[in-house]
C-alpha cells in the first residue's frame, strides 16, 4: 500500500501491483460507492503477471480518509 496526499489535504491511499509493460499497459480499477480496493483482489492476482494495475479507496470506504 502507498499514499499520497491530494490538494485538499486528504491522504489518498492505493496499491500499484503488476508489471510494467510499457505504455497503455496500465490498468486503473476505481470502486463504485463504499467499495474498497481490497475488493479488486482476485482480479489483481490474475491481471497482474500482464499488466501494471493502480487501485484506489475511495474517500469513506476501506483505508480512505473519513470525511
């Protein structure tokens, strides 16, 4: 898990997994309401070994700042 912290002082957590395998290779799953990234798993276990894979908590939901 990394963070980073975003314009409006909220830290921002995520999960860059996978290879890097060059432009365009990079995929972005973004949870709908209340969902948190640790749902993406399984998906990224299987992904992982073809592509570079970036998901996110959302604000409230998993690791996310609370509001």
């Amino acid at each position: 898990m990394a963070t980073t912290t975003i314009a409006s002082g909220r830290t921002v957590h995520f999960d860059d997994t996978g290879q890097d395998h060059g432009p365009g290779r990079t995929l972005l799953l973004i949870n709908g309401l209340g969902g948190a990234r640790s749902s993406w798993d399984s998906l990224v276990r299987d992904l992982e070994s073809d592509l570079r894979i970036v998901t996110i908590d959302n604000r409230d939901a998993g690791d996310g700042d609370e509001e």
